[in-house]
C-alpha cells in the first residue's frame, strides 16, 4: 500500500521537470493526456481499453436504453458486462462476437444507413448516428476480442511499462519524466526551456504550500548554484507544517469537514482535533492505509495513543440540525446518507448517491448496494439533533498538549487489556472447560447469611413480587403506579421491566445507620429506545431515602452513564428542584480548547 509520502514524492518530482517543460505547456499537457483515449482515428496497433476507450462511448451513446438500468434497458440487451453483452439470446442475433466485427449485431447496427434499423436512437424514434471515429473504435475493439474490465474503482492498479524516448532521450532524469515526455511526443510538441528559478520557486511553494516565496527565499534559491538546488528545495517544503495544512485541505473538503453544522443555526462545532489529525498525518508520512482504516474504524481499533479515535471523527462530519420541525428518522437516514454517499466518493471513487432512488445507470451499483452500505453508518448509538451545541454526543474528551503523552500511556495500556480480553472472548469454551476441569474456585451461590431481601422476578405475571431470602419478612412486595411488564424477551431469565414510573416499595427493609455495614446490588439492562442514550438522564435504580429529610438514606444509581453509590445524611437544600437557565449559545468561531464538562 502506498504511503503519503510516496505519493506526494511522486507528485514532487514530476514538479521538478517544470522548469524544463513550461508550465503553460504542462497544463496542455495534462489536459492532453487526460483526453487522449478520444482521438479521432484509432492508433494503429494499439491495444484498446475497455475504461478509457470504449466505455465512454458505450455510456453516452447506449447505456441508456441497454445499461444497468432494468427498468430502461430494451430488446433484453445489457452492454455494460460481458456476460450480458456476449450472451446468446434467443431468436435474436449476437450483439457481440468476439474478434468477429462483421458478425456482431452492434457494428451492422451503428454502421446502418436504415434509419429504422440504424442505432442508437433517441426515445422518440429518431436514429442518432455515431461519429466515425467512435464506430471505427468500437470495429477495433470488438477486432481485438472485446475484452471488458470491470470499473476501474475495483481494479488492483498495475504499474505501467514505463514508455522509452523517441527523442530527446537526455531530457528524462526519471521514470516520471518518461510518461512526460512521451506524451509531449505524442501530441507534438516539444520541451519549454527550463523555467527561471524566480517562477519554479513560486510555483513549488504555491503547489506544496499554498504560500508565496518572501524575498529573502527567491534570493537564497537563485544563489544556491549546487545540482540539486531544486530538490533540496523541495526537500525543505515537505518538512514544513505548511505542506500538511496545504495537502490536507482537499482531503478535508472530500471529508465534508467544517467548522459548523450546516443546518438550521449553522451552529459552530467543536470537531477540528479531526482537521489537526489530518493535518499531523500528512506531515508525518502516515501510510495510506493506516489513514483510511483509522477513519472508518479508529474506535473500533486497539490502538496506542489517541490519533484513531480522534480520526474516527470523519465518520460524524457532515450536516447535522436541531431544527424543531425535523422528524427524527428523517433526519437519522439523511445522515447515514451523507455518510454513505461520502465513502463511496472518497474510498470508492463512485458516485453511488445515485442508487439511493433507483439502480445506478452508469456505474456498477445496484440501489440494494447502496442500503447495505448504508447499514455500517446507521448503528452509531447517537442522538440525530445536536442540540445546537458545539459539541455533538458521543464526543471524545482530548487532553491538553502537555498531557498527551502520560494520556497515551494510559490509552496504550487499555488497549493492551482489551487485547486480552478480547483473545480469552475468543477461547472463552476452552478456558471454562479448563476451568471446571480443575475444579478451583468452585462458584458460589447468594450467600443466604443475614441475607434480608431477595427479588428473583421469576413470576412472570402480575405486581406482587415474592421475598425468596430465608425468613422473610415481609414476604411480599407491590409493585405500585405503573404495572410492570413481564415476557418482552427470553433472554436469560423472564423479564420484568419498570416503566419509568413503576415503583416497588421495600417499606423498613434496608433502612441502615451510617456505621452499620450493608451490601446491595443486582442484575440490570437498560432499556434500549429510539435516541435513548443511558447518559442522558440521571435515576436510581435501588434506593432508600427519606424525601422529608432532604433525602437521607442511600442509593445504587446511574449519573451519566456512570454506576454511583450514594450515602447521604442531608443533602444540599438549595439543589433540589434547581432549574439552571436555559441559555442560547452565542455564536462564534470554535478556537482549540478543551472541551468543558458545560459542554458534555
């Protein structure tokens, strides 16, 4: 896999053959060689190619009436796939015979002076006749076997023979310049003089910078007389931040990377420890494909520092609202959209935004494709509103600079643990085998001594839940406002769920002092709901308070997501019941700053 570097190494090099090429003619150059495939006679004893020949032409002259599209395609034709194109069909004569111009359907077609029979044609009727070099190019193409390739996006790419020079053979100082200079050769021209050092030192900077040369630069460039003046200068702009900053934008706007929500407000976001990632991973020579799988999956990842949670932030770039008239599953679908349509840009180079209503028409992706994309952005346990917030849960709390490295430590040695607990998950059979086996820490089952109260929820009906600790008393409890719910699923044991205002009142049991030792505890599953996230509201789940004396007692409850225990002998006066103003936030431009528990 290719690195960064390599590329933009590439990239670099190729700049140097500037000076000698002209920029002006570079550019003629590259627009050249992007259109050369379209000439207007067939190049003798070239081989064609499916992609860069024949399909464009195939795309804008047939596709349309036998392409992928099934609900347009007519007379059963597809042309798009070989085994479609080639395929023998029944009553009807060979679209495509291999080697065999004069034989294939297409050609008789295309080269007909019938205008009925004559193709293509337009919906109503009309024939619209190919030009000659297009039918001249599909003759050879079929002449040569017409070999079909798949979409270049799902191609392994191959490295080219590098092309030798017909002349000016001391002109290439590199493999770069070979493909150069053949294409110079091609379209008829001839190498510019080499470009002063003035302009070759702004262009560089420009390309690799985004920034102009100051005075004191161009005058130290001019005055370095060595061979390898240019690559060292090159050398020097690599090394700057700046070159992150500059190659990092494109990736940025492919990334849908912005310093707001888009929507609504345009509210501004805290989310640009992304753009320093990207930014990082540019000036380090990160290799590509550590890039790419720490976006798509940098949380899923064990990792040794912080960078791929941090760069799994691409995957919540994009719009995002808290506009109240929006429907929640409206909006969750438009986001994993957005998602979706991104990757497939980005990592794919296919439009399959296309597919989201119907079948792609030109590129190889069905509308069943696109939804099952899809599906790896919608399982996100997030909310779709933002809450006009500059942060957007789930978020990632980062440390300051000067505590990066101790919280890596940390980070790395987490993900060491999650290793192994991932490894025994995975011989998690044999390891309890072993374990019975040896019969050492035999289980244990509820220690019955002093044992006071014990809810095993195993009745499977009704509100009364029965006291199974020895010597109960009382025996029974109620369950009171709300009735529970019993047999929603069959996991483990017959559920008993509370609705949110279900209460069960265990009267004087577990009334403790605070020196008297006590233990209590449970098995819990939190509901799972549409945009329900367990940090977002605050609850008890076993208490015995006394409301009358400021909540003295002691509870097991969940605070942002958090188990906590509480014991408490008077709790604050003036905190209950306390409304904190509901502020709108000011809008301004997001600055690096740590995030704030205000905005968690």
């Amino acid at each position: 896999m290719p690195t960064l570097l390599r590329v933009r190494r590439s990239r670099a090099r190729a700049l140097v053959r500037a000076r000698r090429v002209g920029f002006a003619n570079l550019i003629l150059l590259m627009l050249f060689a992007a259109g050369c495939h379209r000439s207007d006679t067939v190049a003798a004893g070239r081989t064609l190619d499916f992609n860069q020949d024949v399909q464009p032409i195939l795309a804008s002259r047939c596709f349309a009436c036998h392409g992928p599209d099934p609900e347009m395609r007519k007379a059963g034709l597809r042309l798009d796939l070989a085994e479609y194109a080639e395929k023998k069909r029944q009553g009807r004569p060979d679209a495509i015979v291999p080697g065999h111009p004069d034989r294939s359907e297409l050609i008789k077609r295309i080269e007909s002076h019938d205008p009925h029979y004559l193709m293509p044609q337009n919906p109503q009727g009309e024939a619209k006749p190919m030009s000659e070099a297009e039918i001249a190019t599909l003759k050879e193409w079929i002449k040569q076997g017409a070999v079909y390739r798949p979409h270049w996006a799902f191609e392994v790419p191959k490295r080219p023979a590098v092309p030798e020079a017909k002349s000016h053979a001391d002109w290439p100082k590199n493999a770069i310049d070979k493909f150069v200079l053949a294409n110079i050769e091609k379209a008829g021209l001839q190498p510019s003089p080499e470009a002063d050092k003035a302009n070759l030192i702004r262009r560089v900077m420009l390309d690799l910078t985004g920034l102009l040369p100051t005075p004191e630069e161009v005058r130290s460039f001019e005055k370095d007389t060595s061979p390898n003046a240019y690559e060292h200068l090159v050398d020097n702009l690599l090394a700057r931040p700046a070159y992150g900053e500059q190659r990092g934008r494109y990736w940025l706007d492919y990334a849908r990377y912005a310093d707001t929500y888009g929507l609504h407000y345009d509210n501004s976001r805290h989310i640009w420890p992304y753009r320093d990632y990207v930014i990082r991973a540019f000036n380090s020579n990160k290799p590509f494909d550590q890039f790419a799988t720490e976006q798509i999956a940098g949380d899923l990842l064990p990792a040794n520092d912080l960078d791929p949670l941090i760069a799994s932030g691409y995957v919540r770039l994009g719009e995002s609202s808290n506009e109240g008239g929006t429907i929640a599953e409206e909006l969750k679908f438009n986001i994993a959209r957005d998602r979706t349509e991104a990757y497939g840009a980005t990592f794919m180079g296919l439009t399959v935004g296309c597919a989201v209503c119907h079948d792609h028409k030109f590129d190889p992706t069905t509308q069943k494709d696109f939804y099952s994309l899809s599906a790896f952005f919608n399982n996100i346990d997030e909310k779709p509103f933002n809450g006009d917030r500059p942060v957007w849960s789930p978020v990632v709390r980062i440390p300051r600079a000067q505590n990066r490295e101790a919280y890596d430590r940390v980070y790395a040695r987490r993900a060491e643990l999650r290793g192994q607990i991932r490894s025994m998950r995975l011989r998690e059979r044999d390891l309890v085998r072993a374990w019975i086996e040896s019969h050492k820490d035999a289980p244990q089952g509820v220690s019955t001594d002093k044992l006071l109260v014990r809810l095993r929820l195993d009745e499977g009906k009704g509100d009364v839940l029965h006291n199974s600790a020895p010597h109960a008393n009382p025996a029974t409890f109620k369950a009171t406002m709300v009735a529970p719910q019993w047999g929603e699923t069959t996991w483990l044991w017959p559920d008993f769920r509370m609705q949110s205002n279900t209460r069960v009142v265990l009267d004087k049991s577990g009334d403790f002092e605070g020196n008297q030792a006590f233990s209590a505890g449970g098995w819990f599953m939190f509901r799972s709901a549409p945009y329900f996230a367990v940090d977002d509201k605050a609850g008890a789940m076993i208490s015995k308070m006394d409301a009358s004396q400021h909540d003295r007692g002691w509870d097991l409850a969940v605070r942002n997501g958090v188990i906590t225990v509480e014991l408490v002998n008077s709790a604050p006066k003036d905190v209950k019941g306390k409304k904190h103003p509901d502020t709108k936030e000011a809008f301004h431009y997001p600055s690096p700053q740590n995030l704030t528990k205000k905005e968690l």
